[in-house]
C-alpha cells in the first residue's frame, strides 16, 4: 500500500520555510508589487508552503506569478522568446523550440519514484530510497535557478467541477514549459483555493532547465515523490521531462486510483473521442496505445474530439462510466501527420490563425516546418534539433540523419480543432461505451476484436505488445507495454491490474451501460499473411470503419463471430462500412487475410503474457486462468483446423 505524506517532505526539507508569515516574507524579498498582490489572492496555506520552499530551494532572481491573464501570458511568451527557449515563425502565432541534441525524449534512466522504506515500486520503473533522493536533489536543484525568473502557475487537470480532476502548481524557471502549460491545461488561478478545497489535495511540480547545456545532461533527472504528489525535474528541457503537470501528475492521478479510488476511477493513457452512429447517436470511445502507436489518429477519426493522449475515469451515481480529459490541448507527434491521414490537424499546422508552438522538426529556409512523412515535397535544408541540416547528411555512423526527429511535436488548444467537443469542459464527462486497448503488431492480431466479457477485456489491456517509440531516449526492439500505462504506474503492476478488474467488473456499472472492451491493431503487415512485403494490410483512413463496428457492436446491431480471443466482425458488415464510411472496397481475400487466427502466433503471445506476469508477486489469478482457458481453445481449432483458421471456418 501506499501511504501518503509518510517521510520527509523534501522540498520542505531543503527551503526550510516552516509558517505562511515566513513564506510572505520571502515573497516580498523575490516579487514586485504587481505579483504580491497577486499571491495574496492564494490563500491555502499548503500551497504557499510549497511555493515558498521551492523558492528557497532554487533562489531564482525574481518570481512571476501566471493569473493566466492575456497580460501575463504575453509576458511569458516574450520571456521565451528573449531567453531563446523560442523563436518565432513567419506564420502567426508559430514558433518553434529545439530541445538539446540528445535529449529528445523521456529520460527513462534517470527518471525515479522516490520510494520509502517497504513501499513496493513497480517492477518497470527506477526508484530512489528517499534518503538518498534527498541528497541528490539538494546537489542539483539548490541555486538552479540564479540568475533566472522562477514562473508559478495554477492548473487544473480536467473541467472544473469534475470530480476526478487534479488541481496542479507548476513552478518553472522555463518560459517554454509555462507557454506549454497555458495551451494544454486549465489555468484556474482564481478558482484554486476553491477547487482545492472541494477535492482535498493538489499535486506540486518543480522544474528548471539549469544552463541547459549537453554537458549538464548526465545531472539531469526527474523525481515523482509519490508520498507528497511532488515532483522534481532538473537539468532538462524535453516536455516529457519537464512538463510535470502531464506524465508526471499522471503517475499521481494513476497512485490516486489505485490506492484511494476504490475500485470507482481510474487513470489511464487513452484518447477519448465520439463517434457518430445511426440516427443521430454519438457513442463515446476511449482508447489505450503506447506513444507513436496511433492514439492522436484514432482519436482524429472521431467525430467528436475530446483528447488524444489521457482520460480520467469514473462510475457515476446513475452507473455509467464517465471520461475527463485531464488536458486541454494536444502535444502531438507530427511524424507521418499528413493530409490523408489527418486532414484536420493539418488544416491547422498549415493554415493561419492557430497557435503552435513546434519543437524539433526542420526548419526551412522560409521559416516552414517540415517533417518526415508530411506527404509534401521534402526540404532540402534547413535547421533541425541537431543544427544545420542538407538532405543526405549523415551521422558518425554513417547513417542518414532525417530533416525531423521521430519525436518532434507540435502543441496547440484543442478547442482549435473543427471537431473539438463542448463537453470537453463539462465536469459530468462523456459516458463512456467504448474501451480500446492498441500497440504495434505487426504479425498477430487481427485489426479489431471486441473482448466476451470485461475480465477478458483487462487481460486484452494488460496484454499490448509494442515496438519501442522515440518518445523514450535509447530504448529499442519489441516489449510488453501493459495498458500502453506501464512506464506511468508507479506502485505493483498487480494491485493495478487488479483495480481494473474491480473497475470494469463492479456491479455498479449498469447492465445496459457495460462498455465493450476491445483490441485494435494497426500494424499487421502482408509479410505476416503470406505476402512478401511490409507493406502495412491497411491505411490510415480504414481505422474510421474499425470504429464504426464497434460502435455498432455497443449497441447490438451487428452480429458477431465467437471466437477464443473474443468477438469478430463479419465480412458482410466491414465490406458495408468500409463503402458508405470511407467510399472504399474491401475484397474478402484481404478480410481473411486481416481477421484468419494465425494459431501459433496467438499463442506465442499468450505464453509471452504468462511468463513475464508469473515473475510478478499478487497478480491476480483471474489473469492466468483467461489467458489458460484461450490457449486452451486455440489449440484445439489448430487440431481441427490447422495453424491458420479463417473466419468462415470459425463460423462451421
């Protein structure tokens, strides 16, 4: 279990500032009279605490309070754009960060749950001994920030109101990480006090970039103080490293679940978006992927976007599930983003009169973003994270160096988007039918399978295979990525498994509000179904009809193929969806390829599962006996029917 405010408080420990007379004292000493008054208006006497610490801590030159103002906003962005954090575009509102060569993603290895004595960390995940993390942050973040102005701000993960949302400081001396925050949360500097008063906690982040030099990245780290919902970065200016109020305060929100939710919510690495069904229905769909595995496209193809990258759940009093999104905007992977694919984020990347803020793609030489796969005509210079760039450079090993890193991003406001949904702000959420759960398969799964019953639909979650992502600096080959949440769940992967079992199989869940649980696989290539090629069995576009049948199958108005991983389509359905969704044909030949069960793959899959789960202590035995009962069956329609078994001979 996890006990909460157990140790010491480190931030705490080091500033030292131990009363809120104390703390305004050292106020007057780093603000301005503008910014004094505006602390004033906070009045929790924790939060001050904390804000005061981390001033004495970091010794910034000057402390600015964020209201979220348009005055102070512009203050921010003019502070970007003066330390050079930022640079601006020709086209308005455009401007672009690089992050340091090599620090273009999470910084897994030196990234730490700061652990008391007996706590169990999850076996995926680094940790520090609270002692020893005490020692090392006072090395580092102490006088981090001389010389620099420290930037406070008040947010809110998710609507106001909401009864899962998050209220969140984040203290940054980067202008950068504050101009990223105002775009994708909810600045609620003056209904703070009031929010944190109606949920009774709020998470703490504290981030400087240091001299943000190469050399200062062996000291960079990131701390998730679990006990006090603090967090710490140092030395680094990647988002995912920097930007706590996101992945950081999503491990909290994921803690928060598991340990005093109850069995009631969850926290979870899903888009959420709806999709239109007949008669003017809109069902609502979450969705789990790993990084780069097609959460933002999945989420796009609704046709009504509420997120792309997390979801905070709840069974509300009438039992339906009800999703948040703890963000307001998009931190999106632009690599492959194109006008096939994703037609209406690019009529905003490329289009006049929305807000972005670029980091690590190439810069041309008429100040144009470009990426790999844009489907526009390549560059042939320009500035990208690693300086000066012509086509066909190439590295120290003789490999060619891209015009854009894999993990460059682009962020704006979802509110941009022609398909962004009011209920985005509301504090009921969106009821929930659907659940997804995806990775990057490339010779296994079919592209859809809904799961029979919603201990199936855990296991399918607790089972997503992918390949490593840019998003993660030096990680590469094929792994397990559990619920695509496993590097975010920071106490045992079984006391979280078994809350998802206890969330999806409580009986306060309405028998007519049950949501399907469903996998989905992208990636499935024509070498994997006797082709000779890796040319993906599918297109972007064809996700759209994969979610139309699901939308259909929440309803019942399709029927299904019974198999032992759970529910297929039938062909006469796809080959109907794929005509009147997307105006395409859907030749049987590729159905049977894309949903015939390759028999010893799956259960290569299930045997994969089953060992790595085996060397986990408390793993609920629900797990093995699913994943035992479907390997069970597999093998004997292999002996009935051999290695490959088609949908029709499913259906015998």
């Amino acid at each position: 279990m996890l006990e909460r405010n157990k140790g010491i408080d480190i931030v705490a420990h080091i500033g030292g500032i131990k009363t809120v007379k104390q703390a305004m004292d050292l106020f007057q000493t780093k603000m301005d009279s503008k910014n004094l008054d505006k602390i004033r208006k906070i009045k929790n006497p924790d939060a001050l605490l904390k804000i005061a610490n981390s001033i004495a801590m970091c010794q910034p030159d000057s402390v600015m309070i964020n209201s979220g103002s348009v005055e102070d906003v512009n203050e921010v962005k003019a502070i970007a754009l003066k330390k050079g954090e930022e640079a601006k575009l020709p086209m308005k509102n455009h401007t672009i960060h690089f992050d340091l060569k090599d620090e273009q993603g999470r910084i897994l290895d030196r990234t730490f749950y700061i652990a008391n004595q007996g706590e169990v960390i999850s076996s995926l995940a680094n940790k520090k001994l609270r002692d020893e993390a005490i020692k090392d942050i006072q090395r580092i973040m102490v006088g981090i920030m001389k010389g620099k102005v420290m930037m406070v701000g008040f947010y809110m993960r998710g609507p106001l109101g909401a009864p899962v949302s998050n209220p969140a400081i984040e203290i940054t001396s980067s202008a950068y990480v504050t101009h990223s925050a105002e775009l994708l949360y909810r600045n609620i500097f003056d209904a703070f006090d009031k929010e944190v008063e109606r949920l009774g906690h709020f998470f703490t982040n504290v981030h400087s970039e240091g001299l943000n030099r190469t050399e200062d990245l062996p000291n960079a780290r990131v701390y998730m103080d679990r006990s006090h919902w603090t967090t710490y970065s140092m030395n680094c200016t990647y988002a995912g490293n920097t930007l706590l109020l996101k992945k950081g305060n999503h491990r909290f929100a994921v803690d928060k679940s598991v340990y005093e939710g109850k069995g009631m919510e969850l926290a979870e690495h899903m888009f959420i978006t709806g999709i239109d069904g007949p008669k003017g229905r809109i069902t609502w769909f979450t969705g789990a992927a790993p990084s780069g595995c097609g959460k933002t496209t999945t989420a796009m193809a609704g046709n009504h976007f509420i997120g792309d990258d997390l979801a905070q759940m709840w069974i509300d009093k009438n039992g339906s599930i009800r999703s948040i999104n703890p963000e307001a905007g998009i931190f999106g992977i632009v690599e492959d983003v194109n006008r096939e694919g994703d037609p209406m984020l690019m009529e905003l990347l490329r289009k006049p009169g929305t807000e972005v803020i670029w980091s690590n793609v190439l810069i041309d030489e008429d100040g144009v973003p470009q990426w790999v796969g844009n489907g526009e005509k390549p560059p042939e210079k320009g500035k990208n994270f690693q300086g000066e760039w012509v086509q066909g450079m190439k590295d120290k090993n003789g490999k060619e160096i891209p015009c854009s890193h894999p993990n460059s991003r682009c962020t704006l406001s979802a509110k941009a988007l022609s398909s962004y949904s009011e209920i985005s702000e509301s504090a009921e959420g969106a009821e929930t039918r659907v659940i997804t759960y995806s990775g990057r398969d490339s010779d296994t799964m079919p592209p859809v399978w809904a799961a029979i019953n919603s201990d199936q639909g855990v296991v399918i979650g607790a089972s997503i295979v992918s390949a490593a992502t840019a998003t993660e600096v030096g990680a590469s080959g094929v792994k397990r990525a559990p619920w695509a949440n496993a590097p975010f769940i920071p106490g045992s992967l079984a006391d979280y498994m078994n809350v998802q079992f206890q969330f999806f199989g409580n009986k306060k869940i309405a028998e007519d509000k049950k949501p399907v649980m469903a996998g989905l696989n992208y990636f499935l290539t024509d070498a994997a179904r006797g082709g000779t090629t890796k040319k993906l069995l599918g297109e972007k576009k064809d996700v759209k009809v994969w979610l139309s049948w699901l939308e259909l199958h929440a309803h019942q108005e399709v029927e299904v193929i019974k198999t032992p991983i759970g529910y297929l389509p039938r062909y006469e359905d796809l080959k109907r969806l794929f005509q009147t969704i997307i105006q395409k044909e859907y030749p049987k030949e590729l159905y049977n390829k894309q949903f015939s069960l390759y028999i010893d793959n799956i259960v290569a899959r299930i045997d994969l599962q089953s060992q790595a789960y085996g060397k986990e202590e408390n793993v609920p035995q629900r797990l093995f006996e699913i994943l035992k009962k479907q390997r069970e069956e597999l093998i004997t329609l292999k002996e009935k029917f051999g290695a490959v078994v088609t949908p029709d001979q499913l259906q015998i």
